[in-house]
C-alpha cells in the first residue's frame, strides 16, 4: 500500500508534535484523518490548526480504552504516548498503559477494518547501548526498574505485541524505531534538549548541558521523521526500522549549534546526568534506505533555523501546574 492508497488514516496522539506533522502531511496529500488523543501531553493549539483541513476530525479519547471508528480505515498510525522525559516521569502509569493497552487497542482497530498498523517505537529501546550505531538487530541495554523504563519497556512491550499479533493473527504491521526527532511545534517545556537550548538561548540565559555533554545524539528534522513513517505504511516489512539521522554529535556540540543559530552569547554550563542517560545514540539507518527508499533530507542547520523561526513566533510554554521547568535530560 503506497501514501497514495491511504484514503482513511488514524492517529492516535495525532495532537501531538510528531502526531501533528503526521496528520498535516496525510491531509495535504488528500487523505482524510481520524486523530485520537487525550491532550494529556498534545496541543489543542494542534488540533485547530489540524481542523482547517474539511477532511480532518477528531475524537477526544484515551487509547487505553477500546477505539471505535466508523467506516473506511486504510491505516493506523499509533504515536499515543508521553515521549519527552519531564512528560513520562510525571505520568509513568499512563505511559506505560499507552505502550501496552493503548498497542492492544490499536491493533484491534486496524484488524477491525483490515488496515495495517504502523507502530511509533522509539531509539529508547535500546537503551545505553554496548553496540554502536545501533542496528535493528541489536536487543538493547535497558534498566529495566530505572527511572526511565516507564517509556523504555512500555515501547519495547509494544514491539512485542505487535509482533505477537503479527506472527498469531497474521496482522498487517510495520514497527518503526524512531530516533530523537526535532521541529516546530515542540513545547518549549517539555524538558527535551533543543527546545531547551533554544528557550533558554533566545531568552539570554545559560545554556544548560548534562554532565560533560560529551555523550552524543542524531537528531532528525520532522519532516524526515514523518516521510519515513509514510513509506513504512507504504511497505510490505514489519521492521523494526530505524528512522533517524545518521549524522552524530555531542550535546555540548548541538548547544553550541543552537546558540550559533540563535544568534545568542548565552554561556553553555554543566548540570546533573539523569539516571540512565545513553552515553551514545546514532542509527544504522541502511535497512530504511534498501527497503523504503529513504534517507534524511533537511540539514541540521537548516532545520534548526526553521524551528527556531517557529520558536520566535510561538507562545511561551508553560511548566505543569506545581512545577519548575527542568534541565534537559539529554534527549533531543
């Protein structure tokens, strides 16, 4: 099944930023989209800006519960779940519910209307990887009663039932390993690391990196992201596939960046490691490339101007109820 054969999609946590981009491109190339998400983590702001499209409508709902949605359905994408850290610490439980009852519901909805289920996994499954770059076949190295396995082992869970679904009903479905993905629309406070770099660079403050930020990212502009979660719709292969830039560099080095963008002399200081922070994350991206055709377009330069452009215009995140905004955990 190519894009052009998606008449009808869903997306769960279709509110969100990866979610979002996902739905803009499947409406623009004149599929109708189902978004379903709760805003526990997703942007109302989203769904109006989503809702300007006539074939775009959505359902106020949590995945953890059983999905129903009325006529065609030609593909399920499923995003629905906390990714930064700052959102899967504070909520764990419904982070680790969106990876397995959320993945339950998800597949029981594309095998209702025969429609193939494309999962969001994540770089995290592998965890602080003994292997680098890390390919598919690598099992990963996850705590797994680490503070960040809410969202590791909620993903990898994840895989596993998709796995099981395809390998017991014979289900239609393709696993993709997303790397750390960036572009308009993140929430300046949502604790990952470029939106922190750039609120706090543009607001003249210092820049804050874990430990030495000698530990490295790819980072992967969101409209790469979101080609390659269309051409694995697209595809006859369950995957896992990893999406993401092959390019590596150290977060100290991607601050650097992000100041030089902004235009900014904020100094660059040193806060606390998180617990299980990778030391090191970079994709093998070849099976992307022989199997789907694709590779990362947009340069980092390029794309970091573009977000910061969106960052400019954009209303002044707020922390949740309660809390102060935190340093980055090392994710991009």
């Amino acid at each position: 099944m190519s894009q052009a054969h998606i008449r009808r999609a869903v997306v769960t946590g279709g509110a969100g930023f990866v979610g979002s981009h996902l739905c803009e491109r499947l409406l623009d190339a004149g599929a109708e989209v189902v978004c379903v998400d709760n805003l526990a983590t997703g942007s109302a702001e989203n769904l109006r800006r989503l809702a300007r499209h006539a074939g775009f409508s959505s359902i106020e709902a949590d995945v953890t519960r059983p999905m129903r949605v009325a006529g065609r359905v030609d593909a399920v994408f499923h995003l629905a779940s906390a990714a930064s850290p700052r959102d899967y610490l504070r909520l764990p439980v419904e982070t680790l519910e969106a990876g397995s009852l959320g993945t339950r519901n998800a597949l029981d909805l594309a095998a209702e209307h025969g429609a193939r289920m494309v999962l969001a996994s994540t770089s995290e499954v592998y965890g602080d990887p003994l292997h680098h770059p890390q390919h598919e076949s690598y099992w990963g190295n996850v705590n797994p009663v680490g503070p960040r396995s809410v969202y590791d082992e909620a993903k990898r869970y994840a895989e596993a039932l998709t796995m099981a679904y395809h390998r017991t009903h014979g289900a239609d479905v393709g696993i993709a390993r997303i790397f750390n993905s960036y572009g308009p629309r993140m929430r300046p406070d949502d604790g990952r690391a470029i939106p922190t770099f750039i609120r706090q660079a543009m607001a003249g403050e210092p820049i804050t990196v874990s430990g030495d930020g000698m530990q490295t990212r790819s980072v992967c502009y969101v409209d790469d992201t979101v080609r390659g979660l269309l051409a694995l719709a697209g595809a006859d292969i369950t995957g896992p596939v990893n999406i993401g830039s092959p390019h590596e560099l150290s977060m100290r080095a991607l601050a650097e960046l992000v100041r030089s963008v902004c235009g900014s002399d904020s100094p660059i200081v040193p806060v606390g490691r998180p617990v299980d922070d990778p030391r090191f994350r970079r994709p093998d991206t070849g099976l992307a490339a022989r199997a789907l055709g694709w590779r990362p377009l947009v340069p980092m330069e390029e794309g970091l101007r573009l977000t910061v452009e969106w960052f400019a215009g954009a209303p002044a995140g707020h922390p949740p109820e309660g809390r102060e905004a935190e340093p980055t955990a090392g994710r991009a």
